[in-house]
C-alpha cells in the first residue's frame, strides 16, 4: 500500500469540485459499484483514512472524485462542520 496521510482541504474549493464531479457523473460513493476497484487500484488503505477522518469531525462522509484530474481521490466531508480533508500519497 503506498504510503499516504489526511490533509485538511478547503470546504468551499471541495464543494465546487463535488459538484462538478456530480454533474459530470465521475463521483463515487462508497455504495457504487466502482469505489471497491478504485480503492484497490490506487492501494488506498480506506480503513485507516476513516478512522482518522471520524477523529476529526463528529459526522463524515466520504466520497471519491475522479474525474481524470490532479484533484482526484478520497475526501471526507463534513457538511455540519463545513470542513473536508483530503488522502493525498506520500512520496
């Protein structure tokens, strides 16, 4: 597994993006079909990014956006808190 860890990313920047994502159906929620072969095909380790990600905010939903840009990946968001952080890969 590549070696990765949570950053904070701004709420607003992450909103515009989801639904840019949205509109062009390139979002992916963890019941679709294709979040199981993204999260193996980029060897993310989803059970450690959750786990850090639910330290941080009450209530977090996560969500992949891959649109074939450098902004791709997993976010967790909390629309509660107005507050999103982002997987990004180490090294």
């Amino acid at each position: 597994m590549a070696r990765a860890k949570v950053v904070a990313f701004d709420y607003f920047q992450f909103l515009a993006m989801y639904r840019r994502a949205t509109d062009a159906g390139k979002r992916i929620d963890p019941k679709d079909a294709g979040w199981e072969p993204y999260i193996n095909e980029h060897a993310i380790n989803e059970v450690a990014a959750t786990a850090i990600a639910r330290q941080k905010f009450d209530k977090v939903s996560p969500v992949i956006l891959a649109e074939g840009q450098d902004t791709d990946g997993l976010y967790f968001f909390s629309g509660e808190e107005e507050a999103c952080l982002r997987l990004v890969t180490i090294g």
